[in-house]
C-alpha cells in the first residue's frame, strides 16, 4: 500500500446498501478502534454518492475500477469478503502510523 492521507472519514462503498458490507464498515471501525482511531467516521455510501473529495474508500473488488474512474485520487482499498477481509488490520495499522 502507498503512503495514506490524513483522514477523518473512510468511506465505505457498496452497490446497494448490502448488509454483508454494513457488517463489513462495522468490522472496519473495530480494527480502527483496536489501533486507537477513535475520531475517524466510516460513511457507508452508495457508489453514486462518493464525493469527489473522498482521500480514502473502502469497496469490493469488482466496484474498485468504476469508483477509480469516477474519484482517480482517491486510495482504494479493495476487498473479495467484506466480512473477513484482512485488508482491514492492514489500513487501520497504517492509519495509525500515519496519525502518530
């Protein structure tokens, strides 16, 4: 993963406001919790609603390539289970790094 912004909101992207993604934003927010990340919201969004100025978004695999064209700066951390992703362990250790 490349050097992340500064942030205090990730959001966390889906199709349809699917209930294994909800869980998975859930899951998120413990590993941010876990690593002391206690003043970063997680905005669970529909993939139209992503603002332009969003720095980091969480989706599955097969959005990564739509919200890359729609938000191309933003860091997307992609995922194939929102339920048990390490990639969440991952971003919120580095999350932290980058607050201390």
């Amino acid at each position: 993963m490349s050097k992340l912004p500064k942030t205090d909101s990730i959001f966390f992207v889906c199709t349809e406001g699917m209930v294994t993604s909800v869980a998975g934003a859930e899951a998120l927010k413990g590993q941010l919790v876990k690593n002391g990340l206690y003043d970063i919201k997680i905005q669970h969004i529909q993939l139209e609603w992503i603002p332009k100025d969003a720095k980091i978004i969480v989706c599955h695999k097969n959005l990564k390539d739509r919200i890359q064209a729609k938000v191309p700066h933003a860091h997307i951390v992609s995922v194939t289970d929102f339920l048990h992703a390490p990639e969440y362990a991952e971003l919120s250790k580095e999350l932290a790094a980058v607050a201390a």
